[in-house]
C-alpha cells in the first residue's frame, strides 16, 4: 500500500449529497497521504438553518454566502500554492451552481451568474473526483445520527432532489476523472477494510469514469 499510496493523485476531491460522509472520508484520506484538507465550512452560513425551515425564503442569501466563502477559500489557495503539494478536498468548486441551479428561483439564478461572473472564480481541476452515492433513506439515517442542529428540519424531499442533481451533473461531467463508490453498501468511513479496498483505488492510475461497488462480503 505504501507504494500505491505515493501514486495518489495530486489534487482529490470527495463529492456527493448531504450526509454521505465527505468530511470525514477527507480527514481520513489526509491523514493516510500526509496531507493538508481544505473543508467545506456550511457551519458558518448564517442563512443555512433558515434555508432548511423555509427554503423559498433564504436560499438566495444562503447560496450568496457559499459562492462568496468559495471565491475566498480560492484566493487563499492560489496565495499558500498549496497545489505544489498534495491535497485533499470535500467540495469541489463547480458543485456551486449545482445547488444554485436546484435551489434558486429563475430570476434569481439569473443574478447569481452575475456575480459569478463578476467573481471570475478560476478554479483548479481536480486530478480526481471521488464521487460517493447513497440511497436518500441512508443519507437520511446518517443525519440523524450525526445530529446536527442546523439540519434538524432538512427534508427527504430536498435530499432526493440533490441526490438527482448529482446524478446529472456528474453524468455530463468530463473535466477530471471520476470514481463512483457505492456508499450505501460499504462504508470506508467506520470500517477499515471498506476504507483500505477504497484508499487502493483512489492510489491506482485514474483515467475518465470508474465505478467502486464490491460486494460488502468481498472486503469483510
């Protein structure tokens, strides 16, 4: 594995819906390749709790606030050049206007772009793009268990709809390769053998769409 593990991309990004284990799948992914993690900080929207109560209402300055901390999270990446090293993140800057585009009204989408636009986000690409799928029931179990206040009232409904947005969006996606895991069956997160069989693939030479799906008896 030691060998495999200096082979590991450059720049990785977990992706996927709400509650599927980005974060921690990332911390546990620096801390095997000895790298920095750049994090998603959601905690620190202060409209994110009002956009679950009553998403008609604050979902414009809640994806405000995200496009806004991405723009400055990639300034102080190109700032600290922290890509002449390893890194590892659990967002990607592209998955912004995913959530724009399911969660804003048309003329408000239409004002977003703007200010996208204005901001000029250039963003690096990702040497890979670890892609984590679950069922909504799971996503849903999961978030419970987590128990975080601010997603107290987030609905299976919305869940559902972001889990299709994903679905569409990386099914067109072409920019950097792309491994599929089945998070709904293994869980590399609280189990060591699902996490070493995943850290191997992600090691291994990356080229367009891959899929991780073994049979949960296979790595046992």
């Amino acid at each position: 594995m030691s060998e495999l593990i200096h082979q590991a991309p450059e720049f990785i990004v977990v992706e996927g819906p709400i509650g599927v284990g980005k974060t921690s799948l990332v911390n546990r992914l620096a801390d095997s390749l000895a790298c920095p993690s750049l994090l998603e900080q959601a905690e620190q929207n202060p409209f994110l709790e009002r956009f679950y109560q009553d998403p008609r209402a604050a979902a414009f300055p809640a994806q405000l606030h995200f496009l806004f901390q991405r723009s400055r999270q990639l300034q102080q990446l190109k700032q600290r050049d922290l890509f002449a090293s390893r890194l590892v993140a659990d967002f990607m800057f592209d998955k912004d206007r995913l959530f724009a585009e399911t969660n804003l009204a048309r003329e408000e989408l239409a004002l977003y772009d703007e200010v996208y636009a204005r901001l000029a986000m250039d963003a690096p690409r990702p040497d890979l793009i670890v892609y984590l799928q679950a069922p909504v029931e799971v996503l849903m179990q999961r978030v419970r268990r987590r128990d975080r206040a601010v997603e107290k009232t987030l609905s299976g409904d919305y869940l559902a709809r972001l889990c299709d947005a994903y679905a569409r969006f990386f099914y067109f996606y072409d920019q950097a390769p792309v491994l599929i895991v089945n998070a709904g069956e293994i869980n590399p997160v609280e189990r060591e053998a699902d996490y070493q069989a995943l850290l191997g693939e992600i090691c291994r030479p990356q080229h367009g769409r891959r899929y991780f799906n073994p049979s949960p008896l296979a790595i046992n």
